[in-house]
C-alpha cells in the first residue's frame, strides 16, 4: 500500500474516534429532531369505528334444537388508535369482528374479537373487551295445512266445484313462542267472471287466532308459493221425482205426492249434468203398503246424488216429500129410471117403471164420488121369466171402475103390448091380428136387443 493510501485510511480513523462523545449528541439531537418533526407533521390520532359481528359456529344452538336473537342488534362499536395519515384511510370494512357461539357465556354473551385486516401493525384497537349479547330460546317445526280463500263471484251459471293447492301442507321453523301463534295459513284465490277451471300461483299468509298475520321474519318454510288449481262446474235447476214401492191397503188411494222444495240447484261437469234430467229419489223410501192416512218425511238428498255432482253451495240438502192419501166413502144418490134397461122382457110385452127414480148408496174414494154425476148414472133391471103383473126387480149400475153400488131394487109392471079387453068380438080377430104383429114385434126388438127400456110418456104410476 503506497503512502498515499494509508494517509486517507489514517484520516478516516481520526475522523471516527476523535470527539466520540459529540459525534452521538448530535446523532441523539438528529433522532429527537426526526421525531419532533414527525409528531408535529402527521401526529397519532384515535377514532371509533363500528363493525358488524359475524357469528360463526352457530350449530352449537342449532344442534341442540335451539335458536338465538341479538336483542341488541349484530354490531359493535370500538377505538382504534393509528397515525393520522393511517386512521384517516381506514373503514369499517377494514375490520373483522366475529363472535363464536362455542365461547356463549351462560346463554347471555359472547365475547367479540376485533382484527384490522390490514396495517395491523400500524394501529392499535382498544382492549376493552366487546359483547354480543344473545337471547336463546327452543327451536320447533310445525305443519299447517293450506286453505283456499275464494274472492268474487264466478260467472253466470258457474260455481267453483274444488279448490286444492299444491302443496297441500307447509312446514313452518323457527322459535316456538312465535310458530306457536300461528292458528291458519291460507291463500287468496280471485274467481270473479270465471268459467273455466284454471291454476294460479299464490303466496300463503299466516294468521294467528285473532285473524292478524303474524310475522314471519324469523320464520322459515318450506314453500315461499303454492300452486292452486280452481275446478268450475256448471250450475243447472234439477226436477225432483219420487219413485214407490208396493200397493196402498184396501180402502185407500193415492192422490197425490210431492217434494218441497220441486227440484234443486245441482253443479257439475257439463256431461254429467246435461245428461240428468231428473233426480229420482228410489223407491226404498216410500212404502205405500204401509201408509194409512197423508203421510210426510224429510231425506238428506246429498246421499241420492250421482257420483261428480253435487249442491250448489249455500243450497240446503233436505228435501220435505208430502204423501196425500184418499180414503173410501159412500153416499146415496138418485139414478132416474128412464136412464135404466129392462133386460130380457119376454116377447109381446112392456114394462113400465113404477117411480121415477130409485135411491142407491155408491161406495168410491171422495174423489171419484165428488165427481160423479147421478143424472148420468145408467144401469138394468133383469125381467127374465116375470109374465103381466108387478114385480120388485134388482137394479144393476154401469159404473167406473173403482165404484160399486149397495143392492137395491125397484118395482116394474109388466103388461101385453094390446090387451084383449080392450077390443070387440068384431074387430078382435084385428086387434088380435094387430096384437100379434105388435106382439112380433117386440119380440124382435127383445130377440135384437135384449131389453125393452121404458118408454117416454108410458102408463107410470107417480113415483118419488
């Protein structure tokens, strides 16, 4: 090493250790000056911040069947301290607070931890220990079924025949005080003018008793909507008829049997319904063997109903049947004699009827006996074997069918067509040729005929 060299080094040596002591006054004199600088320029500042809490573990309560609150909301508020050109960059989003449910103190609290996610080193957050205060409560899971809740009237003719949602039933969790005050969970279906089926998607609501909705905020459920499917049927006016069975006792007729009310509003598809033109009550229900006097008795018509039909709603099922029963009666009435054949009158002579009329009791129902006309009554008398005289015969009636009459008789005399005392020896051989050809001729009208019926103005004595 030449001389030059090693006079610099010898230089450099002398500069470092001569006057040591002041060389460092003035190093600590630059570092106090730095940082007087520094504090005075950009100078440590606090400020708070607000974070939310996380909650992490949250199983432990939900696992044990249980759920949670946060009574006091989900954040917290801290100080940091920091150097103003930091703490003025920073945000609550800068830090992370977070609770765990596995440090729950006494179903009370939770101690907070609070981390800055960057300049960790550069700041500093308070000690002050934080508290998520909690509330615990028992978990539960209730099922309700969904009800359809119809508004408006359908059109004209039509009457909504089901209404079903998909699904039929929601399961509803959350904390037990609050599922317990659920009473219904329906939904609003509008069906107002309609005319045909259809489905519409619905959100259900839950109502407690009282009919107010509850809230459902910390709620869940299975179905957030429901599908419902809305059938309408055709509404059409139905004669009622009632079918029998068996024969009303002797004595009795039946005169008539009707329902109240006459015929009924039915729904239905409009096949079905088209097709039912009256709705027969069966012949198991009225027994007319049995029936004694006017009879009545009130059915449930629902169970005679054809499957797929049923009553228009707000309609009542019961159906009033009214039995009206005719009993047998008799009275006496007057048959005119004119109106009455004398039946197989022996050849060559007449009969004349004693009395204008002759009384006769007929037995019938009331109301064929209220209807019958006696002027129009006609009947016979039988003169077989009676030769000239007077003789009581018996009186048979036509009458109809259902009407019989009590036996009576009534007095007829029988004389020849001409009698011989009233014609001379002279002309006797002409009244009696006269008598035989009008002797031969009642004969003939007795062999066409059979009868001879009295004649108009005939020799009849004054009857009653």
């Amino acid at each position: 090493m030449n001389a030059k060299w090693k006079s610099i080094i010898e230089k450099i040596k002398y500069s470092a250790t001569n006057n040591v002591g002041l060389k460092l006054l003035s190093l600590f004199c630059a570092a106090l000056l730095w940082l007087l600088v520094v504090n005075i320029d950009d100078p440590t500042q606090s400020r708070n911040f607000t974070a939310t809490v996380s909650v992490k573990n949250e199983q432990v309560l939900t696992d044990a069947g249980k759920y949670y609150t946060l009574p006091g909301g989900n954040t917290v508020t801290f100080r940091v301290t920091a150097r103003r050109s930091v703490i003025e960059s920073l945000s609550a989003g800068d830090f992370k607070a977070t609770a765990n449910m596995e440090q729950l103190e006494d179903e009370h609290r939770i101690p907070i931890e609070i981390k800055a996610k960057h300049l960790a080193s550069q700041l500093s957050i308070s000690s002050k220990t934080h508290y998520l205060i909690v509330s615990v409560g028992e978990n539960t899971e209730t099922s309700f079924k969904v009800q359809v809740a119809l508004e408006g009237q359908p059109g004209e003719g039509f009457e909504v025949g089901t209404a079903s949602v998909s699904p039929e039933v929601v399961y509803v969790e959350g904390p037990a005080d609050t599922v317990s005050t659920i009473h219904s969970v329906s939904v609003s279906c509008d069906v107002a003018g309609k005319t045909e089926s259809f489905s519409d998607t619905a959100v259900p609501k839950y109502y407690d008793e009282q009919g107010q909705e509850v809230d459902m905020t910390t709620l869940s459920t299975n179905a957030v909507s429901v599908v419902v499917n809305v059938e309408m049927l055709n509404i059409q006016d139905v004669p009622i008829a009632v079918s029998t069975r068996g024969e009303m006792p002797s004595g009795l007729e039946l005169d008539t049997i009707t329902t109240e009310p006459s015929s009924i509003r039915l729904k239905g598809k409009p096949d079905q319904l088209n097709s039912l033109t009256t709705l027969t009550i069966p012949p198991d229900v009225i027994d007319l063997s049995e029936i004694t006097d006017d009879f009545e008795t009130t059915i449930d018509i629902q169970s005679y109903l054809p499957d797929g039909i049923s009553i228009v709603n707000g309609e009542s099922s019961q159906v009033r049947i009214q039995v009206s029963v005719l009993s047998e009666d008799s009275r006496e009435f007057k048959v005119k004699t004119s109106n009455l054949t004398v039946r197989y009158l022996s050849p060559g002579l007449i009969a004349e009827f004693k009395t204008k009329t002759v009384k006769v009791r007929i037995r019938g129902m009331e109301s064929s006996l209220e209807e019958l006309d006696a002027s129009t009554v006609a009947g016979s008398v039988d003169a077989s074997g009676l030769s000239e005289g007077e003789h009581s015969v018996a009186v048979s009636l036509e009458l109809d069918e259902g009407l019989s009459a009590s036996t009576v008789t009534t007095d007829i005399v029988i004389s020849h067509v001409n009698r011989p005392d009233d014609i001379d020896d002279e002309s006797g051989s002409e009244g009696s040729s006269s008598g035989n050809k009008d002797s031969s001729k009642a004969s003939e009208n007795g062999n066409a005929n059979g009868t001879v019926r009295q004649q108009a103005g005939d020799r009849v004595d004054g009857g009653s």
